[in-house]
C-alpha cells in the first residue's frame, strides 16, 4: 500500500516522464484509484505508461497489461518489516496505515469479532435437544 509521500513521489516522478501530467492530478488519481497498490508494482507502472507514446493519460493505469505483475492476488502485498493489522478483516492491510481502520472510525461501524467454531454447535445441539 502506497502512503502519502510515495504517491507524492510517483506524481512528480510521472510528471518528470510527461510534463503534460499535472501533478496535482496525478496526486488526486493515484491516492484514489491505486492507493492499495504496492509501491514498487505502481512504479514500475507508471514508468511503463509514461514512457509509452501510445499513452495519452495516466487513466491508463486503471487497464491490465504488461505493466501490472501477474501476482495471482488483487490484495496489497505488505513487504518485509511491516506488521499487519490485528483487527479482524483487515489482515491484509499494514497496521501503520490500515484503510480498513480509518473506514471503520469514519462510519462508526467496525466488523464483530468470528464466533468460536464450538459456538454454532451448541446452538445446534441446544435447539435439536428441545424438539
């Protein structure tokens, strides 16, 4: 997942490739449409379709092509010496900077903790007893 200064660095990196960019919209593009992103894979991205003369925006990052790592997954990589987020659906995100986390404390509404697996069956076993 990309922060606030490596999205920064991307745009002034893009638009260094293509004056034509504007910074200030690649910024607002990629924190809103790419933010998941890893930084590296993004990167290599922009710099692919920035130096193709067959790109005419930077929308094109929002299409398949060689320019995206065939991962086999949609979900951010968290690399080395990053933690996870402990909240429960959110594994899969840092815990520096969990979007799962700032969604859940703008909405006021946060995901409840899995029951037990044992907890099901004696509900099960419960109401089967009464009949």
């Amino acid at each position: 997942m990309a922060s606030k200064i490596e999205i920064d660095r991307l745009a002034h990196m893009a638009n260094a490739l293509r004056p034509d960019w504007p910074i200030r919209s690649l910024v607002t593009y990629l924190a809103r449409e790419h933010v998941a992103r890893g930084y590296q894979d993004l990167a290599k991205a922009i710099a692919h379709i920035a130096t193709d003369p067959a790109t005419s925006t930077p929308a094109r990052l929002g299409e398949s092509g060689p320019w995206w790592p065939t991962l086999g997954t949609t979900s951010p990589v968290i690399g080395p010496g990053r933690a996870r987020c402990d909240q429960y659906g959110h594994e899969h995100y840092p815990a520096h900077n969990c979007p799962g986390c700032r969604t859940d404390a703008l909405t006021g509404v946060r995901l409840p903790a899995p029951l037990p697996e044992d907890y099901t069956d004696a509900k099960t076993a419960a109401a089967e007893g009464d009949r």
